[in-house]
C-alpha cells in the first residue's frame, strides 16, 4: 500500500522551485539566534502530572 510509504518530497519539488533556496538559507542559519531570544527559566507552560 503505497499510503504507508514514508514520502520524499525531494522527488516532488522541482530543482529550480524557489523552496530548495529558502530550505538552505534556513539550514545555514545558527540556531543559536533563536536560542538566545528565550531568556529561559520561569515555569512550565502545562501542569506537568
């Protein structure tokens, strides 16, 4: 059954789609951006039972 197959979009998404060039800019990013946003500490967003 082909719906059970794990799909790669690799083969879906032409090779000049402007979607390849976004992906690497994000890829090349330093996650280290997003991480330094968030102060941290403070509480749990849910309960945690």
């Amino acid at each position: 059954d082909q719906l059970c197959l794990p799909m790669d979009l690799e083969e879906d998404i032409p090779s000049n789609h402007l979607v390849r060039v976004v992906n690497a800019a994000v890829n090349r990013l330093d996650d280290k951006i997003f991480a330094s946003a968030y102060p941290g500490g403070g509480r749990d967003s849910y309960h945690p039972k």
